[in-house]
C-alpha cells in the first residue's frame, strides 16, 4: 500500500478492496476474480456504493464485469460495449452508455439485469458529457 502521505492510486484503491459484512472483513482482490489488471483505472471501473462495483473490459472482446459486493466470489460477466457502466445501488439495474459512431450523439440504455430485459433506451441528441466515466 501507499505511504499515508501519497495519493491513492486507483490500482491500490480497488486490487485489495475490503469489505466489511457480518461484522466479518475480507479482503477482496479484484484480479482473483478473473478482472485484468489493465481494467482497474478510474476510467474503467464505477462503484456506486459499497453493493456493486461495475468493470467495463475492453480486450479480448468487450465486456462489463458486475461485482455484487454480497456475492463477490460471482461476478457476473456480459459481452457489451459501452463507453460507461453503472449499477443502481439499490436494485439490479444496470445503466449504459455509448457514443454512437460517426456522430457526436450518445446512447442510454437501462437494463434489469435479474430479468435480462432492457428497461429503457434514449438516443440523445448530442454528447451526453457527465455521466459516468
């Protein structure tokens, strides 16, 4: 780990991550988990809250890792292509989004994951430029 003084780096923030649940701790290792370390930057992992930690993978083929902190030994692995990935803290939907190419325009879509249904999609009109990243 990091020195107290030097800033967090995302690698340290998120390849040992602990958790605390039953009164218990456990340290979870992203890369233990099947996560490549190259995807563990702020530019590829969300955490919403401390029940899910999104991955976006971007080789061999695209992918979004979900992480539910209850089970984390089960991350759940999707092939999807998304520029963002975030999971809604309080239920199992999973939101995406994606530039659409040769334009400047985004795409949303909502997902239920546990029903394996899309809730919602939205073509914006131009750039959605703060979402998640």
């Amino acid at each position: 780990m990091a020195a107290a003084n030097a800033p967090i780096v995302m690698r340290e923030a998120l390849t040992v991550f602990t958790l605390d649940s039953d009164g218990s701790r456990c340290d979870l290792q992203l890369p233990s988990i099947g996560i490549n370390p190259q995807f563990i930057t702020f530019t590829h992992v969300t955490m919403e809250s401390d029940k899910y930690i999104c991955v976006r993978e971007t080789s061999p083929q695209n992918s979004v890792v979900i992480v539910d902190m209850n089970m984390p030994m089960q991350p759940l692995r999707r092939p999807i292509t998304a520029d963002s990935a975030l999971m809604n803290p309080n239920s199992r939907i999973l939101a995406l989004k994606a530039q659409i190419p040769g334009t400047t325009q985004d795409h949303l879509q909502v997902f239920n994951i546990e029903a394996k249904t899309k809730i919602k999609s939205h073509q914006m009109p131009e750039q959605l430029m703060m979402l998640i990243q």
